[in-house]
C-alpha cells in the first residue's frame, strides 16, 4: 500500500513524523479520532533521509498489512461465531436456556476476550518496525 505525506518533523535520524491527509475510508474506520479530509500525523521509517517540508511517498508490506486488518476485523468476528456456536453446543447440552440468548453470552465474551488480544497486539505492532511504514521515495514536483 502506498500512500503520499509531507515531513513535518525528524525524531531522530531513522524517523521522521509525516502528514497525511484522511480517505473518505478513515471515516468509517474507527481506528483513530480522525476522518475523511483530516490531517493525520505518524511517525515512520526514514531510510532515505527524507527532510522536513519533502513530499514523499510511504509504503507498507502488504503482507503486514493484510495480517493486521485479519487481526482487527476478521479475529473478532470469527470469535463471535465460533463462540455462538460453542454456547449454542453447551446450551444444548446443559440446557441452560431455552432460548440462544447464552450462545449469545458466550459469543460476546470471546468476541469480548479477542478485543483484549487487539489490543495487546496493537501495542507490540507500533512497537514491531516491520508494521510501521517507510518512506519509499522522495516526489519531486
């Protein structure tokens, strides 16, 4: 994935923080405060010493991105359905209700337990270089 940014700052000599502006999409998404035609700012990987004011473009491994958006929108769905269908196999079970309102319990705890894993991996992805993008080259125009 390749998106365009401006260098709005360097943090050290391998990171510079960049400027970008939000796709309709970044509404949607959720994932941060932002939205559509808001800046948003990250700090990325510099391997080629971008400076301050340059437009440059950023790229991310696809592959690190699409496990990514496996984590943050398929685990928990997956989750939810393979936990309604473990609270719908227990109910019947112990027959704890009549209904499918504890296979919906269930689903909604593991769904609830996948968010806590997110979480601790959204953690260890900023940290992980291998998920930050790069500055792939400089445009100049």
């Amino acid at each position: 994935m390749e998106e365009r940014a401006q260098v709005i700052r360097l943090v050290n000599k391998d990171i510079a923080e960049v400027e970008l502006r939000g796709h309709s999409a970044c509404s949607a998404c959720g994932k941060c405060s932002h939205g559509a035609g808001k800046d948003i700012r990250y700090d990325v990987i510099n391997p080629i010493n971008a400076r301050v004011g340059d437009m440059v473009v950023l790229e991310m491994e696809t592959k690190k991105l699409l496990s990514a958006v496996f984590v943050i929108y398929l685990l928990p769905l997956l989750t939810l359905i393979l936990g309604f269908g473990i609270g719908s196999w227990i109910n019947s079970i112990l027959k704890v209700t009549s209904g499918e309102g504890f296979a919906v319990v269930v689903g909604l705890v593991f769904m609830a337990l996948t968010f806590v894993f997110v979480r601790l991996f959204d953690r260890r992805a900023g940290q992980n270089s291998g998920f930050r993008p790069k500055i792939k080259r400089i445009i100049y125009e």
